[in-house]
C-alpha cells in the first residue's frame, strides 16, 4: 500500500473543519457518521499539536541565541515533543 498523499488547507478551511466537526457533537448522529466525525476529530487533534510542535521550534530557533529565553523555548518545544525531562541537557545542545 502505498502513502497517502497530503493537501495543504487555509488556516481558515482548518479552523471551519473544526468548528463544524465540533458542532456535529450536538447532533444525533448515526454509528458510521459518528466513527467518521471521531476519526475527523483525531486528525483534527493531532494536526493542532504539530502546528503547536512547529511554532514552539521556530520560536526556539529564532530567539537570541545567548539568552535565557532561548533556553525557555527549547524547554517548553522538548516539552511539547515529549523528551523526558530526566534525558533533557540543561546546556544549548543543537536540534
């Protein structure tokens, strides 16, 4: 099987999707259309926390390299990644 391809959306489409995914919620809903509106949830879900993941990094990246707020960002980026704290380098390692 092959990959499945991917399509870029606006941020606008991306944040309807959502809306409207969350409005389904509120109706009555078959079990094939409520399985779909759960996987479309899921997607959802997991597509907000790598744009979360992507804007930690580039604030990382682009903060002052000498100061504590760099380390701050690293920090919260490993964080949101999921690196353990206990495997986390307290000095600057590049990523």
């Amino acid at each position: 099987m092959g990959r499945e391809q991917q399509i870029q959306i606006s941020t606008r489409a991306f944040r309807d999707l959502y809306l409207l995914v969350i409005a389904l919620d509120d109706y009555e809903l078959d079990y094939d259309t409520r399985e779909l509106v759960q996987a479309l949830e899921m997607a959802i879900e997991s597509k907000l926390e790598a744009m979360a993941r992507r804007q930690a990094f580039t604030e990382y990246k682009i903060a002052e390299p000498s100061t504590e707020d760099r380390e701050t960002k690293r920090q919260k980026y490993l964080e949101l990644v999921g690196v353990h704290r206990d495997w986390r380098s307290q000095k600057e390692t590049p990523l």
